[in-house]
C-alpha cells in the first residue's frame, strides 16, 4: 500500500492501493475498504484514485459520495 500524503494533516485517510479497476482505502481509525467500478462506479473510482495520488479530500470525497458503496470490507 502508498501511504496517504495528508497534505493538510487532518485526513481520515492513512493509505491507499490502486488496481486497474478499484482503489483500497485504509482509514486511520482502523479497516480497509476495497472501492471498484462495479459497485462504486468508474466515475468515483477514478476521483478517488486523484484525490488519493494528490494526497488531498479523498476522505471528504468519500463521505460526501461513496460511504456506503464499497465492494467489501477488508480488514
């Protein structure tokens, strides 16, 4: 896993791994959650996979648009 720039250190965000159709997000208080095209849409994938690789809002864009999207529960 990349770990999350956190560009303004407030993130909910800790890291991130990009596959050719998904993202798995780790969150600071713990759990990873894998995102995909399938479920959460290539729309929002992909705004995710931005905001992961410039370490800014993906939390946000996450709770605004994605929260309860997410393919499966990793960890």
């Amino acid at each position: 896993m990349e770990v999350y720039r956190d560009i303004h250190g407030d993130s909910g965000v800790s890291a991130f791994e990009v596959g050719d159709d998904s993202i798995i997000v780790r969150f600071t208080k713990g759990g990873m959650y894998l995102y995909n095209y399938s479920k959460t849409g290539a729309y929002h994938v992909n705004n995710m996979i931005r905001l992961a690789r410039t370490g800014n809002g993906l939390n946000g864009y996450i709770n605004l648009n994605a929260k309860h999207t997410y393919a499966r529960k990793i960890a």
